[in-house]
C-alpha cells in the first residue's frame, strides 16, 4: 500500500512537472478574460475523463499541437475545464496578452447534471443560468440530454459539435486558420479567428447578438436597452451604485421598509427574468397589486396584458427592454414618492466595467536578446527543482491521507438550474446561528430557522438517512429544485458534503397546520371555518400538481396536518414533498421493505405490501379532511387528563356515510369543531366529508 502510495504520488508529480517544464498548457480557471483555448490546423476535443496528459513537445518551435486533448474535471458538477495551447517558443522568444486585468471572471461554460452545456453567472449575490433559455425544454433548444458521455469538439474547419446535439460554424470555415473560442469577460462565448497579415483577433461566431439575454452584466434594479449599442439606465427612483462598473447595478432611492403606503410606477415593454415570489394565471392587474401589496418581500410585478399572468418579483435582476413589448413591470414604490422628482427621467449610460470592452488582443510574440544570462537560467533551473521536491513530499502526504476516500466535495455556488444554489456549510452555519433556533423535528430531520445575507428568512432541514452518493443527491434535487407551486414550500437550494446534507427552503410565518389546528387553549388562533376551507382547496392543488403536472412524478408518503405549513395570510404550502426520494435510495424492493409515513395517516397499502402510488398521498388527505372539520386528530384516541376521547365510533367511514346520507344532518353540529360555535357552511362541510370518505375508501382512486 505505502509503495502504491508513493507511485502513485511520484506519478502525479511527475505530470505536474511536466506542464512547468514544458509549460504547453495552463489552465483557463482564472484567466481574465474567462476560458480560452487556441486551434490552428487541429482538432480540439473536450472529453469526460479524470487523467491528465501532456503532450509531446512538436518538431519545431512556433508550430502548435495537431490535436490537443481537453479533460472534463469530476468534482461537484462536471465543469467544462478547457486548457489553453499556447504556440511552443523558440529560443529569444517569450508570450505576453498587453493590458488584460488579473481577475477571475463571473461566468462559466460548464456541463451540467442533465448533460446540456450550459453558460452560468455566478455573482456575488446571485447566481443562474442564463443559456440555453432555462425556460424553454432542451427539445426547443435543439439539445438532448440522452447521451451516456460530455464532450464537445472544435474541428480544423472551425466546426463545433458537443455531445448534447450543440453545434455551430465560424464564418470563415476553413483549415489554415488559427482560432480560439473564448468564454469573454461581459459573459457572452466568442470564437475568435486570426489574420495572419494584421495579426488581429476577429469574431467569427457568438451566442449573443444582444448582449441584454446575458445576466448580471448590468447589475441588479438596472434595465439593458436594444439600441444601436449597449446601454443602461437605472429605474425610475433608483441611482447607479458605481458608475464606472455597472455590473454593480442601481439601489432604491426610498427605503421600502419606512412606510406602508405603497404604489407601483409602469414599465412599459420591459420583463425581469427569473426571481419569481410567486406565479398566478387568469387574474386581474387589481388582484395581482394587491398580490404583490400584501407581500413584504415583494418588490415589483410583472403582468402579461391579455393573458392574465401575474409574477411577483423578490429581486430585480436581469431586467430588459423588449423592441415589441411582452411584459409591463411595476414597480413597488412609496405612495409619497410617486409623484417627486425622484421619480423623473431616468439617464443612460454606456454601461461601463473595469475589464476592456471586447477580448480582442492577440498574442504576440517578440524576439528577445540573444544571450540570455546564465545566473538568470540556473535561478530559474533551481526553482523548478525546489518546487518539485515540494510537490513530491505534498503528493505523498495526500495520497497517504485521502487514499480510499471519497473525492471532497466542491462547496461553491454552483447553480443546478435557475434561481437554485449550493449553499456552503459555513454560510448556513452562520445564518443559523449555528444551528441555534430549532422550529421542529420529525423522521427526515430537525429543521432550524436562518436568516441569510440578503435578510430573507430561510428554514434549514438537517436531513437524516441520507446514503446516496453526491452526484445522484444533486440530481435529485435539480429536480426538486425546479419544483414550483403557490401551494408547496419553495425549495431555495441545498448544501451536500461527506457527512451532510441540508436543504434550504423558505421560511412560513405561521408554522404548520398541526400547531394551529390541534392547540385548544383558550388564548391560541382558531381557524374560521372560510381558512379551513381553503387549506383544504390548496392542499388538493399541491398534491394534484406533484401528481399530474410536475416534471417528474412524485408521491409525498407523509402528508399530515405537520407538513402543511400555513403562510402570513393561512394559505397552506406542502412542506417535505420529494423527501423519500432522497432517502434510503434503493431498489423498489428496498423502498418497499421500510414504511413511510406517520401513524394515523398511512394508506392501507403500506400494511398489504401493494405497489405505492398517489393513492397513498390520496389516503393521507382524506383523515387531514376529516381533522380539518372536526379539529381534533381523528388518527388516534385522544387523551386529555382522565377523560378519553373517544373519536372511532363517529369516525367509522360506514357509520359517517350513513348519516351523509340521511335526511337529518342536524348531526353536522355535533360534528364540526365547537370552538366555531355553529358558524360554518352546511354545504361545504357536507362535501369535504363526502370527499374525505371517498378518498379513504379501499376503492379509492
């Protein structure tokens, strides 16, 4: 073991050796103007592997490789780490790019999990993926996610072809050409091709035309212009936070948290992307400024005129004008400052940054003295030796010490789809307090209440029982993570490490429905009977949707009064849906062997070892109906001091279906919660009882 050790740590040192000694490559992870690679006669390949190699040194000075070998890095995501082949340098001769900053960018050209290539602005408060569109499906964007390997290939010709079905052509197709494509600064992907005569870098392909579709390049609550070139203006009531870097974007001139009194300034023909609070279809501008009215986080609204769909915004990122409007934006604003000169006509900039405006320098390569010092070449001799004597003893120590562990997990903020983050374990640790605040604990964990940078409130879940692998961890939850309904608890991202795994979700105010529900003190909320009603109806539309209308199909397995959560205003939202997917991943058969779900609200299924579907979630509502009527737990005898409660006679579903069916329902009165002291609909009770039997029938469906 110790000799595999020390060959295998001789072996890695050696590669890296290598690359200082022959310097061929070097890696893009940092370069200033993002990821760069150069081809000229050769074909340029991106391929999935976890070895490194070198290539062999080319027969003459000043000619590149034929064909260099590119590897995808396995860490976290698979990021597309592209190498950069710089021409081999005869004797006299060295490399320099004049006037380019040394600093690392915010974009980055990567596979994700689904194997789509996809281009990600990773800002210092945001982060989301902005090509392809991460609101159509891989079928419009031409792509497939059905390959078993990542690669992508530059050819001699300036063709590019990936594995997702990705391609594209330079404009000057042709062999004799030295190209590079290039990952710029302002986020946009550019191949590049050289005039040998000039000796200037020219495009000869990009994914953008309109820079306004690339995020974060003009900051938060700006908006990006279609006209004859780039420009930028802050909204109405907003000024620039750095005017000569506008991807720090504009901040409000009022704070919004000094009044309550608010109204909205129209933006014609404009939309920000992403950052939806929540999402309403067939309602009216009325209805969806009181949405956003009724919402402390909420800082504007977009309305979709005709068709009816409200989104409300909880950040103003990515905002941009239209030539033919879609979407008018609204802007929250104080009622005082509406009509104010802070209000009136907004300036545009050029929207300037601290990096050059396009990444055309070409390299250029000039002839040095012709004696070169021999004190200089020894100090340079004697400094590779030193570092390899170093990267020797650094190899036997890592190799020694992580041999047969698993690979460290990259805690960054790398984005699984749009508005959905990895979260560091450190970050939730101090916006938790260190775990300090519990709100509540059950099967699948404890959950602790944070707050994070930005002020919003979050709910942290520790999950326990958590076995599968990272990579299948983080493909369940880019699922989970697209998941998106008024009426389930918005998954905001996850944290994942050797011995951990937490989701982050948002923070409900008013707990959950078991807490409200169950409390008899004579001091605590009662439900009226309008709330429980449409508890019941929103509880219904999540489960419909996760059965129905998700991406994927998902059975809840735990549906009870302690995962409905109930929101500022008692509108429920399903928490721990897609929990069982995460846990104790197995076989069906291994799924199957364990029960899960809470005592009282388990289906028969479960007990008969019968296949599980959506009848179970079905089951589970039916008992949460009958508990919502009668507010009382019905899943169990109930015991208060030395009188029982006994609920199982009234209870029994033939005896409750009999008296629906008979003429006298005076019953009803003894039934529903007395704490409502008769004031409830006859009607509606009577269907969410009928409803209740139906779904905890054996012949339910």
């Amino acid at each position: 073991m110790a000799m595999a050790a020390t060959k295998s740590a001789y072996a890695f040192t050696t590669s890296i050796s290598l690359l200082l000694l022959m310097i061929p490559v070097a890696l893009a992870k940092g370069h200033p103007h993002g990821t760069n690679y150069l081809a000229r006669g050769t074909s340029v390949y991106i391929e999935d592997g976890t070895k490194a190699t070198s290539p062999p040194p080319p027969p003459h000075p000043g000619v590149a490789q034929r064909r260099l070998r590119l590897r995808l890095l396995q860490g976290g995501h698979q990021r597309l780490h592209l190498l950069h082949l710089v021409h081999w340098l005869g004797g006299g001769q060295d490399c320099r790019v004049d006037g380019q900053p040394r600093r690392a960018g915010l974009y980055t050209f990567y596979f994700d999990n689904d194997n789509q290539l996809k281009l990600i602005y990773n800002g210092p408060e945001v982060s989301s993926v902005y090509w392809p569109d991460p609101f159509t499906t891989p079928l419009v964007n031409h792509r497939t996610t059905y390959n078993s390997s990542q690669y992508g290939v530059l050819e001699q010709t300036g063709r590019f072809v990936a594995s997702d079905n990705f391609k594209f052509e330079a404009s000057d197709l042709g062999d004799e050409v030295m190209r590079r494509l290039t990952l710029d600064y302002d986020g946009n992907l550019r191949l590049y091709s050289l005039n040998l005569t000039t000796g200037n870098w020219s495009v000869s392909w990009m994914v953008f035309r309109g820079v306004c579709n690339i995020h974060g390049l003009w900051g938060k609550n700006s908006l990006c212009k279609y006209i004859l070139k780039l420009k930028c203006s802050c909204l109405r009531g907003f000024e620039v936070v750095d005017a000569s870097d506008w991807s720090k974007g504009c901040r409000r001139k009022a704070n919004l948290r000094a009044t309550k009194d608010f109204s909205f300034r129209k933006v014609a023909g404009a939309d920000f992307i992403g950052y939806d609070l929540l999402y309403w279809e067939r309602v009216t501008i009325r209805n969806c400024k009181d949405l956003c009215l009724d919402n402390a986080n909420c800082q504007a609204f977009g309305y979709h005129q005709g068709e009816g769909k409200c989104f409300t915004k909880v950040y103003l990122f990515n905002d941009k004008n239209f030539p033919n409007p879609h979407t008018d934006i609204y802007l929250k604003v104080p009622k005082g400052v509406l009509s104010s000169s802070e209000l009136a006509s907004t300036v545009t900039h050029a929207c300037k940054v601290h990096q050059k405006e396009a990444n055309t320098s070409s390299l250029m390569f000039q002839d040095g003295p012709s004696n070169f010092k021999f004190g200089y070449f020894l100090s340079s001799a004697l400094t590779l030796l030193f570092i390899e004597v170093v990267l020797i003893i650094a190899g036997c120590w890592v190799v020694h010490k992580w041999e047969g562990r698993p690979e460290i997990i990259d805690e960054g903020y790398t984005i699984i789809s749009s508005q959905f983050r990895i979260f560091s374990y450190r970050e939730l640790q101090k916006a938790t307090s260190c775990f300090q605040e519990e709100l509540g604990s059950g099967r699948s964990g404890a959950v602790y209440k944070g707050v994070l940078d930005d002020e919003r409130k979050v709910a942290v879940k520790k999950l326990n029982d958590v076995i599968q692998g990272e990579q299948e961890f983080r493909s369940e939850l880019s699922v989970i993570g697209r998941i998106y309904h008024m009426n389930l608890v918005r998954i905001w991202g996850f944290c994942v490490g050797k011995t951990h795994r937490l989701l982050v979700s948002e923070f409900i105010e008013n707990g959950s429905l078991a807490a409200v529900l169950f409390d008899h003190q004579s001091n605590s909320h009662v439900l009226q009977w309008g709330q429980r009603y449409n508890i019941a109806l929103g509880v219904a539309k999540g489960l419909a949707y996760l059965h129905h209308d998700c991406l994927e199909w998902i059975v809840h397995c735990d549906v009870k009064p302690e995962n409905i959560l109930l929101d500022r205003e008692f509108q429920p939202k399903i928490a721990d849906f897609g929990l069982m997917k995460l846990q104790q991943r197995g076989s069906s058969a291994q799924m199957l062997s364990k029960v899960h779900g809470t005592r009282g609200y388990i289906a028969p299924e479960w007990a008969l070892n019968l296949p599980i579907n959506e009848k179970a979630d079905v089951y589970s509502y039916g008992i949460v109906l009958l508990e919502l009527v009668k507010g009382v737990r019905l899943s169990r005898w109930v015991a208060e001091g030395e009188e029982e409660v006994e609920m199982a006679g009234i209870c029994s579903i033939e005896i409750l279906q009999e008296k629906l069916a008979g003429e006298d329902q005076s019953w009803l009165l003894e039934f529903v919660d007395h704490r409502l002291d008769g004031e409830f609909n006859h009607s509606e009770a009577t269907v969410m009882l009928k409803i209740a039997i139906l779904c905890v029938k054996e012949d339910r469906s």
